[in-house]
C-alpha cells in the first residue's frame, strides 16, 4: 500500500509532542488525522465514512491507556493496525496483544520505520 493511500489517527495529549508526529508523518506523504484525547479519537474512529488504516496512540493518556484504547478501537475497526508509543519502552505490562510498540522518546528514523514496518 503507497503511502498516500494509508490514513493514521494520532492521539496524543501533549500538543507539541502531537505536532511534531503529523509533521513527520504527513512529510512522509500519509494522510494524518489527529486527537488530544481517546474520546476525540473514538469520535474519528466511529465515523464509518473516515478511512484509518494506522491508529498511533500515547500509552499515557488521561481517562484511559493507549491499550484500553486500542481494545475499544479494535472492537469498532477490527483488523485496524495499531502503534503505542509509550515512555516506558516496550515492557508495558498491559500492552494490548496486537498492538506494535514504539518506545519514547523515539527518533524521527524510528517513527518512520516503524510505520512502514506497519503499513508495508
């Protein structure tokens, strides 16, 4: 799948830490979609008109975890791929069995490899 064609929801709280990753991601040309919380990001994911292949959360963030997150995406969207990046590198004892980790603070090399590891 081209890059072009490969939509990521990014959902991260801190403002700055969010802008860096769209910046990054849509210089690599993938359509980016973004949300500050879990809530604004289930509200994304339960359009069923909006096309997300990639959801790419934080492990920390308020209300619920990234994995709790990535539970309830997948009950929305199964099959959608998942990537939690977490400040607690990949021993994150609730990790959700299908989501792909990505430890902070990664570089911009990391992000993008790991995505096209993802994606293909």
């Amino acid at each position: 799948m081209p890059a072009t064609a490969s939509t990521i929801l990014v959902v991260e709280d801190d403002a700055i830490v969010r802008m860096l990753i769209v910046d990054v991601l849509e210089e690599l040309e993938y359509q980016v979609l973004e949300a500050e919380d879990s809530d604004a990001a289930l509200a994304q994911l339960e359009k069923p008109e909006q096309a997300i292949h990639l959801l790419m959360t934080d492990h920390g963030l308020p209300g619920m975890t990234g994995s709790e997150l990535a539970s309830k995406a997948l009950e929305l969207r199964p099959g959608l791929h998942v990537l939690i990046a977490s400040g607690y590198g990949n021993n994150i004892i609730d990790m959700h069995p299908s989501a792909h980790s990505l430890g902070k603070p990664f570089s911009i090399d990391q992000l993008r490899d790991k995505v096209k590891e993802i994606l293909g």
